[in-house]
C-alpha cells in the first residue's frame, strides 16, 4: 500500500506522461484519420490508392516494429527530436489507420439517398461530404471511435519500454528502489483502469449527447 | 472507377480532366516524397557495402530465421491457447449458471481493459518467468479473453429460432450447444477469429521488450553491429517486409474466409461478421 502513498510523484509524472501521449496522439490520428478516410473516398485516383495503401500497411504493422523504426531509425537521418515526439508520431499513425476505417466504414452507414439528395442540390464533393455526409457519420462513429482511443491509451504502455516518460515505465525505478513488485504493477494497473475508463465515460457522454441508432 | 459512389456526380469531361490533373500533381509529389526518401538513405549513406555485407552471412541469416521461427512459435502457442482460454471463456459467459458467469465476466472485462505489454511485463517481472511463455501466457489472456467475447456475440448471432428448434425436438443444452449453435456460429465467426490472430501475430514482437530472442531481437543484434558501420536503416528494410508480409497475408485470408462465408447459404441463419481487426477492441460492438 505505502508503494504509491511514497511515491505519489514518481506515479504522478508517469501518469501524466500517459495521458500526455495519449492526448497528442490522439489529435494526431483524429486529424490523421480524417483526412486519410477523406482520401479514400475521394473521385481521385491516386488519392485513394494513396489511403488504402497507408491503411493497409499501417494496420498490418506490429506497433514495436513501427516504434523501433521511428524511434531508433529518424535519428539516422538526421531528424534528431525528443523521444516523446518520436512516440507521439509512431502512436498517431499507427492508430490513424484505425481511425480511418471506422470513419470510412461511418460513412457507409449514411444511406445513399443523403448524398444522392446533396448531388441533385448541386453540392460539390467537398459540401456533400463536410455538410450532409459527415455530420451525419459522425453520429455513428461515436461508440468505435471510443474503443479505437482506448486501445490507443493501452498501446501507449509500449512507448514505456522506448525510454519516454510514462506509467509503465516507473516500475524499473521502483523495484530498483526494492519495493514490493506485485503492489508496484497493482497500482499501474489502476492507473490505466483510470485513463481507460475515464475515456469510455468520456465517449459515454458524447454518445448521449450526439449518438444514434440506426 | 467501376462503382459509382453516391458522394459525388460520375465526372463529366471537364471534371474528368481536372481529376487527371490532380491525380498526376499528388502522383509528382508522392514520387518526390520517395525520392527525396531514397536520396536521404544515400546521402546517409545507408547503401554502403559495409551495411548490407552481413546479410550475406550464414550464420547471420541463420540468426535471423532463427528469431523469425521463435516469432512464429510464440505465435502458435499464443493462438492455440487464446483460443482454448476464448471457448472456456465464451462457454463461462453463455452459462446459465450465475457464478460461472459472473466470474469470467469479470475475467473478460479486466482483461480487456489491461494493456496486453503491463500483463507481459507483470508476468515477466514480478512473476519471475521466463521470456517465452511470460509473452505467450500476456498473449493468451489477452486474446483470450476478446475471443471469448467473438464466441459469445457469434453464438447470439445465430438465428434465435435454430435454438428453439433443437430444443423442441428434445435436445439437451449442451447438444443444442454442439450440434445446432456451435457448427453455425463457428463459420460465421472464422473472419473474426482469423483477425483476432493477426492481432496476436502482431503482439508477438512485444516479446523484442521482454528479451524474447524473436525476430525483431533478431534485427536489432545485427543493427547495433560496429563491423558492419551500424546496419540500422538496411536491417529495418528488410525486416518490416516480411512481419507487414505475414501479417498482411493472414488479414487477406480472413477477407477471403469471409467473403466466401457470405456467399455460402450455410450461414443463412447468422449475420457474417466483416473481417476488420480494427474493431476488436474492447466496448466495440
């Protein structure tokens, strides 16, 4: 019990470096996402093989590989940044691709008569879709979004291992400091139950607000 | 473009002709990205002789097969168990029995919701266990128990009247159970199940942060080499290749499992999952 009343900071930093990463990355993949999904959907060609092959590759790309390669392979070229952008940028591509499924698969439960209806209007592509489309997707995409950014949250634990400040990581300082390892993990794992929860409340609230079936 | 879509007009001449414009514009500037990516890799120097040279070595290439072999058993370790561990569990949540259910309800849920690496690490580090079954046991509990929840959702997707039926000719629980539900919901999960190992496939290389000597373990040997100039760049090109390789080829597997499955009429009674590893996650339905 005394693991986490001594050391209240050391979790505290860990803590907040989780949650940091898992707020940037997520603006990184939301953005990411939107205008991969956008892309994919879009009249022109090379746009759309241009998102189905980031798509494809990323979501078929274990996570450490992509940290291992961002982290330890930028530098190579001379892209010398902090270890937390490094994690930032692996994390919000990575689940970017994620996103842009569920976006993608959002806009196909609009039915085809709201942009058939837009079109006769004389909507262009960009109005179609920002104006009747997507507000209407966005409904939907509400509950996988969620899901897709509390994955995000826990995949964040592998930053840990790549020397970047977060909740994982505190457990070498501590059993180096010879506390119990078993009450050490206990509390990671209630920090994590903590962000976890706190972002399916999150989207909770969103879905009541917003959300509907369909 | 064969299918119309519904966002916008099929392109008149003029349209058509600015599409082709800005086709070839983004084509130029990806083709520009590249080569600007391919002119640092030789500016960096990264297609030296010296960098490439060990991947001509037989022991060198041995390591590395070595390492992909120990990712591929891990893996198999890994999908056999999570599966056994995702029936037991799935069984344990359609139970009519309270405790059963409640207890592996519990089960699922705190699995679920616990990063799968602080489960490995736990496993790794506090339990004292050595690295391959640490990552298989973090794995197995892990996949487990999202493969309970396929099971479930699969067993409650067939029809509600094939039940009834097996139940109204006189059949028991667990008959209905094997006879009736399971067969009929087995083909309709398999997408899913399939896409749950690529999942499982791509976690195995979390085994490169216990010091399980896999592939990634493997790459990294060799990359931090001072003979061979540091081969980081040329050891990362080939090794995403072949992991991207592997897991690409069991997600296009399971699209075509579950293409074929919406074709066949013996899964009338039950709605085909689509095959998207992506929405396996947990609180997605």
């Amino acid at each position: 019990m005394d693991v986490l009343t001594d050391n209240f900071s050391l979790y505290g930093e860990g803590f907040l470096g989780t949650v940091e990463l898992t707020v940037y990355a997520s603006a990184l993949a939301l953005v990411l996402g939107f205008v991969m999904a956008s892309f994919r959907v879009a009249p022109v060609g090379s746009f759309r093989v241009f998102g189905t092959v980031w798509v494809t590759v990323l979501r078929n790309t274990p996570l450490t590989l992509l940290f291992f390669a961002v982290m330890l392979g930028l530098p190579r070229f001379g892209l010398v940044l902090p270890f937390e952008v490094f994690a930032v940028l692996a994390l919000g591509c990575y689940t970017s691709a994620f996103v842009c499924e569920v976006l993608r698969s959002g806009i196909n439960t609009v039915p085809r008569g709201q942009g058939e209806a837009a079109r006769s209007l004389g909507m262009t592509f960009t109005q179609t879709l920002g104006a009747v489309v997507l507000p209407q997707a966005f409904r939907t995409v509400i509950p996988p979004i969620g899901s897709t950014l509390i994955a995000l949250a826990k995949n964040s634990a592998i930053a840990g291992a790549f020397s970047v400040t977060e909740l994982l990581g505190t457990y070498k300082t501590l059993s180096e400091l010879g506390y119990n390892i078993v009450w050490t993990f206990v509390w990671i794992a209630v920090g994590y139950l903590i962000i976890t929860l706190t972002i399916s409340a999150l989207f909770h609230v969103l879905e009541k607000r917003w959300g509907v079936a369909r | 473009m064969t299918e119309s879509t519904a966002l916008y007009d099929i392109p008149g001449p003029h349209a058509r002709r600015r599409h082709l414009l800005y086709g070839l514009v983004s084509t130029v500037v990806i083709l520009a990205l590249a080569g600007w990516f391919l002119y640092l890799l030789f500016d960096t120097e990264q297609f030296t002789s010296t960098k490439w040279s060990p991947f001509l070595y037989e022991g060198i290439q041995e390591l590395l097969l070595e390492g992909l072999g120990n990712t591929l058993k891990a893996f198999a370790y890994a999908s056999v168990l999570s599966l056994a561990l995702g029936a037991v569990l799935g069984a344990g949540r359609l139970s009519e029995h309270r405790v059963l259910r409640w207890t592996s309800t519990l089960l699922v849920e705190f699995f679920r919701a616990m990063p799968v690496l602080v489960m490995i690490f736990f496993i790794f580090v506090a339990l004292k266990v050595q690295p391959l079954p640490a990552l298989v046991a973090g794995l197995t509990l892990y996949n487990g128990s999202v493969l309970a929840e396929v099971f479930r959702t699969g067993i409650h997707a067939v029809a509600r009247g094939q039940g009834e039926a097996a139940y109204a000719l006189g059949m028991r629980k667990t008959q209905v159970m094997t006879y009736v539900l399971v067969p009929q919901a087995v083909r309709a999960m398999l997408p899913a199940i399939i896409s749950q190992l690529v999942v499982a496939l791509k976690d195995t290389s979390l085994g490169f942060l216990i010091t399980y000597e896999e592939f990634l373990h493997a790459g990294k040997l060799i990359a931090s080499n001072l003979d061979y100039d540091l081969p980081f760049i040329p050891v990362v090109l080939v090794i995403s290749p072949i992991y991207i390789g592997m897991c690409m080829l069991l997600s296009w597997f399971a699209t075509w499992v579950a293409r074929r499955e919406r074709r066949s009429p013996k899964t009338k009674a039950v709605d085909v999952a689509p095959a998207e590893p992506g929405t396996l996650l947990p609180g997605a339905q």
